[in-house]
C-alpha cells in the first residue's frame, strides 16, 4: 500500500467501522505498509492515509504495533505542549502543533470498548491520528487554529 500525498484523499471523517475483526483486517493492512522503505519511519499511520475511509489507526509503541479501532477521545489535560510533527501524507514539511500532554480515548478490542490513558511523545502521535480521522492534519490543526477554538 501507497500512503497518499493527495490531500483529497485525507480531508474527510472516516466512520466506524461495524466490527472488531474487520478494524484488525485494516490494521493488518496499515501495519504492512510501514513495513517497507521510508515507511519504516513511521510512527503511526490512519486508514485514509492509504486511501481508506474507516475509523482505524496504528501507534507503534516501545517498537510493536497495536491498532486502535473506532477510537473517540473522552477526556483530555488542560495542560497542552507545542512542537514540531512531521507527517508521512507532507513528507519534509512539518508544522508546529499544540497537543494535550495526556487523552484518555475509548476504543474497541475484542471483549468491547474499553478506555485508555496514553501520556507525552505516544499522546500526540494518538491526537495525529484521530486528527486524520476527521479529516484535520497538521497543516489544519496550526496554534491558531487552537487559539480559535
Ligand atoms: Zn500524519
């Protein structure tokens, strides 16, 4: 799989997908693709970022990927931190960003959803990706943007 350059492909709000087993599938197919070349790079990937519509995203995390299924955000730190991201869809054209310093999301594994809390550098890579998501990437999400909000 390509990950797109084409922001046609990634400014809209992937949906849910209906089953765990079909965002594994998905998942499979994301991790697959950072797998090989300057993909190796990567950090976390969404499913528009390989021209899918579906509400799933890989983190890697401590060297292993885990996907993350139909995850929404449920709470988040007041506390925020900005910092330069790069992106796999901009290659070398990164942007500065503010991020909460910890979320806490609600995602689907096999037994249902359950909720969890990631912290720092893995938070912002889980606010990327859900960023995507809904269509928003880095060059959206800029600190005046936050400011407007
Ligand atoms: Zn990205």
């Amino acid at each position: 799989m390509r990950i797109t350059t084409n922001i046609n492909d990634l400014n809209f709000k992937c949906s849910d997908v209906e089953d765990y087993k079909q965002g594994i599938i998905i998942g499979k197919k994301l991790i697959m693709t950072c797998m090989f070349g300057k993909n190796k790079n990567a950090v976390g990937l969404a499913h528009n970022q390989i021209k899918g519509n579906k509400n799933v995203y890989i983190v890697k995390s401590k060297n292993v990927f885990r996907t993350f299924i139909n995850a929404k955000i449920v709470d988040a730190s007041e506390d925020v931190i900005k910092h330069e991201e790069g992106c796999m869809s901009f290659p070398n054209k990164s942007n500065k960003v503010t991020r909460h310093t910890w979320i806490t999301i609600s995602h689907l594994i096999k037994d249902g959803y359950i909720q969890e809390t990631f912290n720092g550098f893995e938070a912002c890579i889980h606010q990327h990706e859900i960023d995507h998501l809904n269509g928003i990437d880095i060059h959206h999400k800029t600190e005046e943007d936050y400011n407007n909000e």
